[in-house]
C-alpha cells in the first residue's frame, strides 16, 4: 500500500477543494497551486510555482489593494471580497476570493494564503437580470434610461417617424440604428444623412436625387436619393434641426406621398430623425416646420445628458472595458476607486462619447489590469489635478455611493426593497452598505404607505 506523507496528504486535500487555493512565501512568491487554481485561472501547476501571485492571478487588487497584504498589515484574514482575475487566455473571470496569513511555528508571519470561487455562473445571471435595461449597445440602469429602454422594443416594431431628442454624445445615433436592427425592415437597408454636412442644394440632391431626369423620387431618377434608397427599411436624419427649409418643405411633401392618412409610412421609407436642439421650441418660432415636427414627433424619444444619470457611470465603464478589450486584445480587468470617483464628479459636457474616448484612452495607456489615474488622458488629467486644488466639491467614490443610496431610498418614500430594485442589488446588499457607509435613512421604511 501505498505510503502518504504529511505533504503528499495535504497536497491531495488541496487538490480535492473545488475552490482555487495557493500560498506564497515571504516574496510573494507562489509554493503551492491547487487543481481548481488551474482550472480557474488556466495556468498549470508548474508554471504557477516560483511566479509572484500577481504575475499569475492579475487581479483587480494587485496594483493597489492586495487582500493578502491587507492580511499580513491588519492581522485580519480578508473574507469573500469580489473581485476579476485575468486568465491565461486573457478572459476576465470574476471570483470571490479570501486572504489569511501563513505563519511558522514562533507565530510569526512566513507568507500567506488565498484561495478564490470562480463566480462566472452567477456573474453570468447578473448579467442576463442586467439585460433587461439594454438595448443593443444601449446600457443603463437609471430610472430615465430604465423607462427608455423598456419603451424601445415596442417602438422599434411599430411604423411610425420617429424623433430621438438628447445632447450631442448620448448616443442618439446608436439608438436609431439599435431600432432599425430590432424592426420589422431590419432586411431593409439603412441609410443616414447629417443634415449639418452640406448646403442647401447639395442635401436636398443627396436626399431625393438629381432631379433633371425624373423630376424627384416620384418621378423616377436616374439619381435616385436616399429616401428612394431606403425603401422598405430606415432613413436616419441625424440633426434635422439643421435642415434648411427648403429641403424642410420637400421632405415633408416626400412624406404625404408615402404615408398613409394616419402618418405612418405605407411600405416606403421610415424616417428616424435625430435633433440635440429644442426642436419644439424652434418649430414655434417658425425656424423649423410646424407641420414636419409634428409628423415625425408622434413618437418622441430622449436620451438624458450623463450628468443626470451618474448611477449609469460604472456600468458604462464596464461596458466600454470589455469592448476595448476585445477590440484592442487587452485584459485590463476594471479602473481603480481613484478613477470611478473622478468619473463620477465629472460632468461630461460630451456626454457617453466623452465617457467612452476617455475609457479607450486609458485603457491603451494601462500596462496593467486596473486602470489608474495616471492612465487617463492628459486633459481629463489636468481637470482632474485643478477640481482637487478648487475646494471640497471633489467627491469620493463611497460619497457617491452614499447619495446615490439615499437619492434611491427618497425617491421610494422610505422603501429600502423598492430603492434596491432600483438600483440593482438585492436588499441585503444595500442594508450592508447602508450600514457600511453610516447613510442616515428615514425611520420609515415605506411600505406600509405603498399598502395603503
């Protein structure tokens, strides 16, 4: 029979464990790797062993916030902190991980422990509840994006003009085309014109064609423009609050001749038009068509500024990592607490592209796994560098997290269940950061008044 020493059995226990576990010794250095560390992180055994646990793990946390060097200065074991590892395929994988100390037989510390549950199942579900408040490359979980996105399927199957309002950088064009490939005419091509672009003459040729032959999309062109062009799918008329009014005039004849009495297109050309200015506003003063803006406004669609909807900030950020990721063959894992506070004072003026610029950037930037502020672009930078030496208004990211909570909670008239539904975390998470971050809430909890 086979004889076991004390190491060969704890070898064999190690291995038995469906968590990931390794120890590093006084150097960080890697002396045992268990079965599920392989698996987990996809590095095997034998190139763990001897490698620093950063080099092998990359975590979120290895740059600034290492859980086992926590341990070791607080004399704590650091238990089921959530965090992303890089695997050897480059593949973000999220993991609990817990970190303890390892010491000799004097008690004193000769290295540590970790060991790390893959979460990619749960991640996985998070992700599929999450997707109720996307649309296409559309991503949001503040009420306004919430109330929009759940608005946009039914939007997107019906025939209607449509006009998609918001500031320049929300996404206006993303929408439009997020539509179009979740309608009916998604077979159909799908055709944009920026009405900012050209003159007069010119977009009014590039729209309905060259005239001479046919005499217009009627008729017939040799030409033909993009409204004949997009027949049977979309027309995009991004800033038609741009359009002269004389092309104004012809699009709306355009539209009589392909709409039934309703307004609808027949089987013609839909059009989703695009406008960052107040459309309305200009429409009552006469510089835009009355009659146009109210054919294609019967469905109105706005897309808020991002400083009035900060709690999307994270989530927009994750969503733009792993972009980036893929078009860049990176695995930068997320950004730093440093940096989601600086994002989340900033007021970005250039809205979701502004965010987004700003990610890639960094992202190029970023030789690591976490993004830090020295990463960020030198402008984003430099603002940031003059916000801290202003005054107090800099914020830090639990602050945020802090308002953000009590904004939920307020809203909900006191119901704690209600602001985490809202925010998109069980309630047992939300009474732990309630209590973590010492947000002063009402005593009320609000459902009895819901019940009433």
């Amino acid at each position: 029979m086979e004889q076991f020493t004390e190491r060969r059995i704890e070898g064999l226990i190690l291995d038995s464990m469906s968590e990931g576990a390794l120890s590093v010794d006084e150097n960080w250095r890697i002396t045992t790797f268990n079965r599920a560390a392989e698996r987990i992180t996809g590095v095997a055994r034998a190139d763990a062993v001897g490698r620093r646990c950063c080099d092998v793990l990359r975590s979120t946390i290895c740059e600034g916030e290492c859980a086992l060097r926590r341990a070791i200065e607080t004399g704590q074991p650091v238990v089921n902190r959530a965090i992303r590892i890089v695997n050897a395929e480059g593949r973000l994988v999220p993991v609990c991980l817990s970190a303890a100390i390892l010491r000799d037989s004097e008690g004193r510390a000769a290295g540590g422990v970790e060991t790390f549950r893959d979460l990619t199942a749960e991640e996985g579900l998070r992700q599929d509840l999450r997707s109720t408040f996307t649309f296409g490359d559309i991503v949001g979980r503040s009420p306004a994006m919430r109330r929009l996105l759940e608005l946009v399927p039914q939007v997107a199957q019906s025939q209607e003009y449509v006009l998609i309002l918001g500031p320049a950088g929300t996404g206006k064009g993303l929408l439009a085309r997020a539509i179009h490939n979740h309608s009916p005419r998604r077979d159909g091509r799908l055709v944009a014109a920026d009405c900012r672009a050209l003159p007069a003459a010119l977009l009014e040729s590039e729209l309905f064609g060259d005239g001479r032959q046919g005499g217009g999309p009627e008729g017939g062109p040799a030409e033909p423009g993009l409204f004949l062009m997009a027949q049977g799918g979309t027309l995009l008329l991004e800033e038609i609050d741009a359009m002269p009014s004389e092309v104004q005039a012809r699009l709306l004849r355009a539209l009589d001749g392909h709409s039934t009495h309703e307004g609808a297109p027949r089987s013609g050309t839909r059009i989703l038009a695009t406008s960052c200015c107040g459309l309305e506003e200009r429409a009552g003063n006469g510089q835009f068509l009355e009659a146009l803006y109210r054919r294609l406004g019967r469905i109105r669609l706005e897309l808020p500024p991002l400083r009035e909807r900060r709690v999307d900030i994270p989530l927009l950020t994750d969503h733009f990592i792993a972009r980036f990721n893929r078009l860049h063959a990176r695995g930068v894992a997320a950004v730093s607490d440093e940096v989601m506070a600086a994002l989340m004072a900033h007021d970005f003026p250039g809205n979701v592209a502004e965010l987004e610029d700003i990610i890639e950037q960094a992202l190029i930037a970023c030789p690591g796994a976490v993004i830090e502020p020295g990463h960020l672009p030198p402008g984003f930078r430099d603002g940031l560098h003059a916000a801290r030496h202003a005054g107090p208004q800099g914020l830090t990211l639990n602050e945020f997290e802090a308002i953000h909570i009590t904004d939920a909670v307020r809203r909900h008239g006191g119901n704690r269940t209600a602001a985490a539904a809202e925010l998109g975390i069980n309630p047992s998470t939300l009474f732990r950061k309630v209590k973590a971050l010492s947000i002063d809430l009402p005593a009320q909890d609000g459902r009895a008044r819901q019940r009433d």
